[in-house]
C-alpha cells in the first residue's frame, strides 16, 4: 500500500483523558481546503504547492495543524490533485473534490470519517500563517451549542466575506459579491476558518443551497442557519492580521513571504543576533543560533541550521543543513551543504563545503576551494583554488593551492588519506587511492599515485634543464 493511497494513521495515540468526556470519545480533526485552481498564479503547478519560506504552502498549513496532536487531517484537493498528494509528505486522509462547486461544497467532501462529537476545524490550504494558538483559540470556544468564526477587523474589507451582526450578535456572513451596499460598509471581515461541531456541520451543510451570485454552495451559508436553530456563533480573532493573509497572486505571495521574513529576522535579534540588515536575510528551515552571532547580508539559510556563539557570517553565503561551532567566521560568498564546521575557523571567502565536509576546530579553508565527504583535522588549512573529496586530512596540515585528490577513476570513488603535519606542495594531483603520512612532504606539481612514506620529500615532477645559448624566435619581417 503506498503512502498517498494509505488511510489516515494518527500520529499521536489516543490521549483518553482528554478527548473521553461523558462517557463520549470526541476528537479534534482538520478540514484543510485545497482543491482550487488558483487561477491568478498563472502556474503549471496548483497554488498550495507554491513555495513560501522554502516550503509548500499547504506544508505550512498541515505543519501547524500537527501541533495541535488532532485525530485526524483530511485535505480536500481537486485541481492537480496528483501533484498535490506527491508534493506532500504529511500523514493526511485525503478527499477529492472534483469540480469546485464552493467551499461548503468542498467541505462536504471532507466529512468521511469525521464523527458527531468530534470538533472540526475548517481551514485553507492557502493561508499559510495562522498560528496553532489561534487553531486553539477557536478548539477552545467550540461546544455542541457553538461555532466558533475566525474574524477581524479590515480598513479595506474588499473581496472577503463581511460579519453580520445583530445587538453584537452573529447572525451571518454575506459574500462580497451577495453584499448590499450597506453591508459593503461592514468591516468585521470573514477569515474563514471555522471550529463546529461534526454532527452539527454535517446537518447544516446537507441544507446549504447554491441560489447566489456565484451558483456556489457557500460555507459561510452556515452560519444564518445555525443561529435560526438556536446554535451561537462566537468570534476569535487573529494576534495578527497577517495570520490570515491568503495567497491568491505571486504578488501576494511575495508580500507574505517578506512579512514572514521579517517576523523570522526579528525573533533572531530578539534571541542575541546581530543583523546588518533585518531585511536581507532569508530564512527557509530552521535556524538554531547562540549569542553574540552576528550575520552580514544577503544570506540565505536552508534546513535545518546551528550556529554556535560569537560565530560572524560574512554577506552572501547560503547555507544548508550545516553546524557552525563557536567562534568561527565564515567570509563572504561561501556555499555550506551539509557541512559541519568546527569551532575558531576561518572559511572562505568564495568556499564551497559540500555534504559530508567535517572541519575540526582551528581550520582555514581559503578562496576557490571545494570540498566533499572530508575530514579535517585540527589546525589543517586548505587555502587556495583546491579540490579535496572523499578524503581524511589529519591535523596540522598544509595543502598547497592548486591541489587535487583524484578521487574518481571513471566508475568508482577513491578515500586520499594524509597524515599529521605532511605538506602538499602546489599544484599536486593525489591520485586516489593514495595515502600520504605524516610529516611527508610533497614536491610542488607532483603527481602522486604511490603511498607517501612518513617524514620524506617525495616529488614527481621532470628535471628542470637549463639550456645554454638559446635565443628566442623572432618575428619575421615580412
Ligand atoms: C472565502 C469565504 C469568505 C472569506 C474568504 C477569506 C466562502 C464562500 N467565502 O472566500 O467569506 O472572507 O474565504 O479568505 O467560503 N476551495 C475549494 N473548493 C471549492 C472552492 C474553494 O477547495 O469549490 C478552496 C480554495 O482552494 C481556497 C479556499 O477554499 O483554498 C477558499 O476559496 P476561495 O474561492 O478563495 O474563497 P474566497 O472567495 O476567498
Ligand atoms: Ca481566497
């Protein structure tokens, strides 16, 4: 059975003391909306798949409904729904809308599985940011006599669906497009997430019609339902108005993943990081930091990323699920994948440490160096234009500029080994698999396809011969 066909498996086992109330087992589950086009993307790929922060929206939306431990995650797709279940990795039921007929249409779609008691949480999979304790909030004020309505307050209400209220009380929600003029004037706006009870929804969804501007089966038709059989409809608000920014255009996208940014750069200054310049950081993972960091611009952080105290980032380095210890600068323009950088060092500038790289503390790796599943023992420097891969490098060496192991024959991968102390000599090619001991010394421009025994001077190059009474060609006249 493979994973997309798979029926939802909880991740987290059933916690009876909360969820066992009167003798009833009662559940959180999410309804996440998902099936729409997203016409405005102008986009092959549906829009819950466009990227914000590096990661799906949809991604966004499932990763903050999985803190709330819920019983179950149905995402409802339909346009492009093979993408989307191939993109998303998370432990969802999925339900297939297959003409977007609206979003109490959709929801319909949702309600397998979803029992009387349970409390559902209505949700989209184009709002990426609304936070787990506003998710709560609205868990948290849903009983089997109330709704609970996600809303705020807009200077320009334009496009969502307004709040009618009577004496302060709920009474319904009217679409922009349904909206009379005075209603138009209402700015308590509709942000369209919705905790109700599973019984209650499946009741009043089966009494939703389509007689509207649009011909859609509206979700917000609910509510004027639900207040005429007796229910109350309490309203949470959002901590902040962009927790319920959707993403319609690339525009807006854009605006959302600037905001994010913003709101990431300042959580880190607030945790003892210096920024040159709040605006010119990105952040797509996450980003563990110790004190007294300080990171220069345009650096872009990927994955899952530790940086240890007093470590200085020079501008325009992107970094990827690396480890950078105490105490270390990292220059400008140096690329980090998988990399774990060891405490006091300096790299870079112009360095690129790919997946597998291992520094011990003390190191230097300089400009136009590449490296690739090696070690680096303490004190050991790399300094200039170097290819070392799939090598192990002792401490205290010194490896020339201009060398290379020769770690690939064509078909297969060889391990370079160099002992404690030896010196690579410039532009030496290490012809794997080769082993330099230590204390060796290697002739500049050698080429070294033998071991190297300990302490000796090995060098490959010709004789330099000095010829006598040479003169040089010269032009001829013409
Ligand atoms: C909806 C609300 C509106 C609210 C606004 C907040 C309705 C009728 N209106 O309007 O009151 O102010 O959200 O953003 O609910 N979807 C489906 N299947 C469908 C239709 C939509 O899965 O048949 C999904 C879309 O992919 C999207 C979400 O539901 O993720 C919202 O749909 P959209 O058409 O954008 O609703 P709005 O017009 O924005
Ligand atoms: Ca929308």
């Amino acid at each position: 059975m493979s994973f997309n066909q798979s029926r939802f498996v909880s991740a987290i086992p059933w916690d009876n003391a909360s969820f066992l109330r009167q003798g009833i087992l009662m559940a959180t589950r999410f309804v996440v909306l998902a099936a729409g086009k997203g016409t405005r993307m102008k986009s092959a790929m549906p829009k819950v798949l466009h990227a914000l922060a590096g990661k799906p929206l949809l991604a966004h939306v499932l990763d903050t409904t999985q803190q709330l431990n819920p019983q179950g995650i149905t995402v409802v797709i339909g346009h492009e729904a093979d993408q989307v279940k191939q993109a998303i990795k998370h432990p969802v039921q999925w339900a297939l809308q297959s003409e977007q007929l609206g979003t109490g249409h959709a929801v319909r779609q949702g309600l397998e599985g979803i029992d009387d008691h349970d409390t559902v949480l209505i949700t989209y999979g184009d709002v990426p940011l609304t936070c787990a304790s506003t998710y709560q909030a609205l868990l948290d004020v849903c009983d089997e006599k109330t709704i609970g309505l996600l809303t705020l307050m807009m200077d320009d209400p334009t496009g969502y669906g307004r709040i009618l209220r009577e004496a302060g009380a709920i009474v319904g929600v009217v679409e922009q497009k349904d909206a009379t003029s005075d209603q138009l004037t209402i700015s308590e706006v509709n942000a369209g997430v919705v905790a109700i009870k599973g019984g209650t929804l499946r009741d009043l969804l089966s009494r939703i019609k389509n007689d509207n501007v649009q011909g859609e089966y509206y979700l917000t038709d609910i509510h004027e339902l639900a207040v005429r059989d007796g229910l109350s409809i309490t309203a949470v608000h959002p901590g902040d108005a962009w927790e319920v920014d959707g993403v319609n255009s690339r525009a807006q996208l854009a605006r959302l993943e600037r905001l994010h940014q913003e709101h990431l750069a300042t959580q880190l200054m607030n945790n003892g990081v210096t920024l040159s310049d709040p605006a010119r950081i990105d952040i797509r993972g996450q980003l563990d930091t110790g004190t007294d960091v300080v990171i220069d611009v345009n650096c872009i952080f990927e994955g899952h990323c530790v940086i240890g105290n007093n470590v200085q980032i020079g501008p325009n380095c992107l970094i990827s699920g690396s480890r950078i210890a105490d105490g270390t600068r990292l220059l400008a323009n140096c690329v980090l994948e998988s990399a774990e950088v060891g405490s006091d060092s300096v790299i870079g500038p112009f360095a690129r440490l790919r997946p597998g790289t291992h520094t011990h503390s003390g190191v230097r790796i300089g400009n136009f160096v590449e490296t690739k599943n090696t070690l680096v023992g303490e004190g050991s420097k790399i300094n200039h234009l170097s290819y070392v891969g799939d090598a192990q490098l002792g401490s205290n060496v010194n490896v020339g500029a201009g060398t290379i192991t020769c770690n690939y024959d064509g078909a297969n991968k060889h391990k370079t080994t160099i002992g404690d102390g030896a010196f690579i000599g410039s532009n030496s090619a290490l012809v794997a698999p080769v082993t330099v001991s230590k204390g060796a010394t290697v002739g500049a421009g050698s080429t070294i396809t033998r071991s190297v025994p300990a302490d000796r001077l090995s060098l490959t190059r010709a004789k330099q011969t000095d010829i006598e009474n040479w003169s040089r060609p010269v032009k001829k006249s013409s």
